[in-house]
C-alpha cells in the first residue's frame, strides 16, 4: 500500500498531522464547541423551503459575490458597515486560508500568541507562510509585534482554548504597531461580555475580525464564517477566492438562519450561565479553570489528563484533549449533559 511518504509531497509538509476533533458516537459530545442545541424548528422549516427553492436554479452558479448573504451579516453585526466591508466563505476557516493567501506565502511571516487556535498555524504551512508562535503575554505583546515584525498577526478573543479575552487597548496597540495584516479571530464573541474589535475598523485598512456561524448560531453544520474589513482588503481576497465559492444551498441556508437569529441567540444566555455553573462547581473541586468568555472551559491540572479524558469517554462523554499538558477542555452542553460531564469527573477523580 502507498503511504504519504511515498508521494512527492511537499518537504514542509511532511510530518504534519491534519486538523481534526475526534469523531466518535457517545451520548454526550462536548469536544467541539458547537452549540448543543438543535435549531429551532421554525428555523428547519425556513432553511428546507429556502434550500429548495435554491434547488430550482441548480443548473446555474450561484451569486459570485453572495451580496444578499453579505448584506444580511453587515446588518446583523449593526457596526455601521457596508456590503463591501464584508466577506463570507465556507467557515472561518477558508476565511483565514484566503487570507493567509493574499498576504501570507513564500518569504512571509505570521506571528500567533500561543496557546490559541492551531489552525491559525496550519493554515500558515500549508500556503509556504512562515510562522512564529509566541508564549501570550499581554504586557509584552507589543514588543513583540514591533521586534518580529510579521506580514500577519493572529489574535484571539475569546481565546481558544483558553476562553480568555484580550482588552481592547491590547487589540489597538498591536494594530497601530504592526506593519502588515492583523486578524482578531472573534469565533466566540456572542458568548463574551468583552468589546468586540469591530469599532476600530475606522481607519484600520489592515484589520480584519473574523466570525463564524459554527458557534452561537447552531448552524455547524451550515459551514459559513465571514469577516469585515476595509473594502480594498475585500478586493484582495477576491484574488485568491475559488471561482463561485459559496454554493447556491449555502447562502439561502445561511440568509435563513440569519433570519431566526434572534431565536438562536436566546439559548446563548443559558449556554453562559451553565458555563458559569460548571466553573464554579469545578473550582469548588478542587480543580484550577481558567476564566472563560466563550462556551468552553479549560481545566486541570491532571497528572495524567489523558487517563481522566479516557476515563470520562467510558462513561460516554467525549472533552477536548488540546495538547497542553495537565489539561483538559470542555465545552458547555445542554444543562444536563453539563450535569452529566459533573457526575462522570467525579467518578473519574474522585473529586
């Protein structure tokens, strides 16, 4: 059998293991950050109408620029901003590939502060940008930026997979020092009491924030991020994007679930207030949990977290195994799965 390193695969990519959360069926999935509720029915039913009506003109290709789509976020982030500030793609993660793209390559550098999202990193290496990640430190986070000088910056907030977010003054400084692009990934700011970025747009033409509907959006599976940024920013994304990117059943999906987002967003208050629940009660454990603003929690410290991670998926609930030593990550479920997620670690721990 052939194997990967058989093929002419390119030398900075050898070695590398592709993204992936584990996919295994157990009762309680609390791995991936999604929102644990389902979509509200009338939102089904508005996405099945709109998708078939789409079906109609399959024979077409869809709307190049998804202008009605783009509309609809400009309108539903109510930042004052217009259609060409914005930009969707098919999750946020084809956002940060087009826009590692455009101002990332060969003889190009991207700097992340670390822990963060390892996409930002893998997504470098797979379009030949160079990459630097830095142990976050806020007070220093400037100082870096103007030493490394980088193409790219990547900051987070809320931060995964620490929740943390960053102060708005940190955002602003690190834009105003860095010579090229800086992308605030704002995946999970539905979730965060924290200023969003987007204010600072206004005479920014090299920032970018991204979202996505993955998260607070029940809408995963739909598989739409997007972004605003300077409208030149836009046009050099339109360099890079595949031709008709965004399928016909995608965008009227999406316009449908931006349709119910008042309905979708409602469960968001619940999801904050079990994070919060399941925080204290980790801590009243015994256990260290670093303050969140997203809908996960990252806790320790184990001596062993892969035994305590096996140990919870035999009782039938799957966390996050990020790699960090000592810890583990769990997204905030329904109320009784969080419960449930409880009641397995103390058999686990015996805490």
């Amino acid at each position: 059998m052939t194997r990967i390193e058989d093929l002419p695969v390119r030398a900075d990519l050898r070695g590398l293991s592709p993204y992936g959360a584990p996919q295994i069926d157990v009762p309680i999935l609390l791995n991936t950050n999604e929102n644990p509720y389902p979509p509200p029915a009338e939102l089904v039913a508005d996405v099945a109408a709109s998708v078939t009506a789409a079906a109609a003109g399959l024979n077409r290709y869809p709307d190049r620029e998804a202008e009605e789509l783009r509309a609809a976020l400009a309108a539903y982030l109510d930042a004052g901003l217009a259609v060409a500030q914005v930009w969707a793609a098919n999750g946020s993660n084809e956002i940060l590939q087009q826009l590692l793209m455009a101002f990332g390559g060969a003889g190009r550098r991207a700097l992340g502060f670390v822990p963060s999202y390892s996409m930002h990193r893998l997504i470098a290496l797979a379009t030949g940008t160079g990459w630097t990640g830095v142990d976050f430190d806020a007070e220093r986070a400037l100082a870096i930026v103007e030493e490394q000088r980088p193409d790219i910056v990547f900051l987070c907030s809320p931060n995964n997979p620490t929740g943390s977010a960053l102060p708005r003054g940190v955002i602003e400084a690190v834009v105003e020092a860095a010579p090229g692009i800086v992308v605030v990934d704002e995946a999970y700011a539905e979730f965060s009491s924290a200023p969003s970025a987007l204010p600072l747009l206004a005479g920014h033409p090299r920032l970018v924030v991204t979202r996505t509907m993955s998260k607070a959006f029940a809408f995963a599976g739909g598989r739409l991020g997007y972004l605003a940024a300077d409208p030149a920013l836009v046009d050099a994304l339109r360099l890079v994007r595949l031709p008709y990117h965004l399928s016909a059943l995608t965008q009227a999906a999406a316009l449908a679930a931006l349709r119910h987002a008042d309905a979708t967003l409602a469960q968001v208050a619940q999801l904050r207030a079990d994070r919060d629940r399941v925080r204290d009660a980790l801590r009243g454990r015994g256990f260290e949990v670093v303050d969140s603003e997203a809908n996960f929690l990252l806790f320790g410290r184990f001596d062993d977290e892969r035994k305590t991670w096996q140990g919870l998926l035999d009782r039938g609930v799957l966390v996050r195994d990020v790699g960090l030593p000592g810890w583990l990550r769990v997204s905030v479920g329904t109320t009784q799965e969080c419960d449930a997620f409880l009641d397995a670690l103390g058999e686990v721990t015996g805490q």
